[in-house]
C-alpha cells in the first residue's frame, strides 16, 4: 500500500529572510517557530519571504508512483 504526502494551505505567513538560511526559493523549509512545512512562493518583500503554511496530510494513493 502506497500513500502520497499531500498539502493543505492553511494561511499565508512571513518568514524573516535571514531565518531561511541557506534554503533556496524552491526549497522546502521548517519554520524555527513551529512544526509547519512551508513552500515558498515567489513574493519577496523587503527582507521577508511571503510563504505558504503547507499542512501535511497523508492519504491513500490509488495509481503507481515512481520511487
């Protein structure tokens, strides 16, 4: 049985950019303040990175996927 990590977008937040470290643009990044994954988006203000609050869900994925 396979199961695909799936993402519900709670809320939109900021994250400092000198708390993303070394993680690109495209990465994945944990926020130092809680247990969210968050994806970035593209928005830059300033020195903060808009990002999205990525909840995890996992779920029964029906199809084949590639290892």
């Amino acid at each position: 049985m396979k199961y695909l990590m799936k993402y519900v977008v709670t809320k939109d937040v900021s994250i400092p950019v000198k708390d993303l470290l070394k993680e690109t643009k495209t990465s994945r990044i944990r926020d130092c303040y809680s247990d969210q994954l968050f994806f970035h988006t593209m928005s830059r203000k300033n020195d903060t990175i808009i990002a999205r609050s990525m909840t995890r869900i996992m779920s029964r994925n029906q199809s084949n996927v590639p290892e």
